[in-house]
C-alpha cells in the first residue's frame, strides 16, 4: 500500500511536469524572431506619437500611445513566459536595436515633424504596416499565446487606424494605403470599432 502510493505520487507529479513543459512549450526560431521583431513595432509606433503629441498636441496621439504601451505591455508577457530577452528594455525614445526599424523612425519622425496633417498621415501609415506585418505572422504559428497576442494587437490597430482616417477626414484630407490592399483598407475604415478582449 505504501509502495502504491508512492507510485501514484510519482505519477501526479509526472503528469504535472509533463503539463507544466505543454504550457510552456518551446518556441520556434521564428516565432522568437517574430516577438522581437513585433515589439519593437509597437515601440516604434509609441515613440512617433509621443513626438507628435509633443509637438502638436492633439489628443489622439496621447491616446494611442497609451494603447501603444498597453500592446508593448503584452508582448512582453510572452517574452518572460518564454524567456525571450526584451530588445526594448532600457531604450530611450526614438532608439531601436533593430537598424530597419531606426531608419524608419527617423524618416517618420521628419514627415510628422512637417506639419500635423504630415503627422496624422504617418499614424495611418504606421497602423497600416502592424495590420500588414502581424497578418504575415500569423502563417508562423499556431500557439495559442501568440495568437492571442496577434488577434488583440490587430483589433488595436484597426482601432487606430479607423481614429486618424476619421481625423483626416474631418480636416479633408485623404490617405492611400501602404501596405493593405485597398479592399481590406476599406473593409475596416468602414466597419464599426473592435473591442479588442475588453
């Protein structure tokens, strides 16, 4: 009897592990590569709208910089659940260790700089490339933690670029896709706001 409980202790505690190592499975080359590559997206897109709400001052820039942190926020629980180091961990405003990413920040930041409508145009730019760019890392994975992110961080960006389309258009001026085919542009400038798991 003693010698059967011991087994049967055994085998909980095999059957734990075994569970513990699914929840934390490891993570492809790729899919370490896309999370890097993803949050300093965001971070990219947080550190252009602090420069322009600094500069002009509209709300909407200090609004989705808030939601810009929350998305960088949740990229990073999955860098600590899988022990991924944070390439953004103790950067400045406006500094990025991937080189693509700095040079287009700095190209950004001197369109924005230009004038406002500049600005909000480089916000729909930005929002359009996340869309565009986490719609290619979906085919990378199937992890559910991964998906989840993808999924709230798209919902997110569709909000943002819903908000500066309908603030150009209140100022009468248009923006023409990048990145998205002008059938999905469309698609979501003209569908209703996500909640994006709230």
């Amino acid at each position: 009897m003693k010698n059967g409980g011991i087994v049967a202790v055994a085998i909980l505690l095999g059957v734990a592990a075994c569970q513990k190592e699914e929840q934390v499975a490891d993570l492809t080359a790729q899919e370490q590569t896309d999370l890097v590559y993803l949050i300093q997206e965001e971070k990219l897109a947080h550190d252009v709208y602090v420069f322009a709400y600094e500069k002009y001052g509209e709300m909407i820039f200090n609004n989705i910089t808030s939601s810009e942190q929350s998305h960088m926020d949740q990229v990073e629980v999955v860098l600590v659940k899988y022990g991924i180091t944070n390439p953004i961990d103790g950067l400045d405003v406006g500094v990025f260790q991937n080189a693509a990413l700095q040079t287009l920040y700095g190209n950004l930041i001197a369109i924005a700089d230009s004038s406002l409508v500049h600005a909000l145009k480089v916000g729909a730019t930005i929002e359009d490339l996340d869309i565009h760019d986490i719609e290619t890392l979906y085919a990378n994975s199937v992890n559910p933690d991964l998906i989840g992110v993808y999924d709230v961080l798209t919902c997110g960006s569709r909000n943002h670029l819903r908000s500066f389309i309908s603030k150009l258009d209140g100022l009468g001026e248009t923006y023409v896709p990048q990145y998205l085919s002008t059938a999905e542009f469309d698609a979501i400038v003209n569908s209703a706001k996500g909640n994006c798991g709230n």
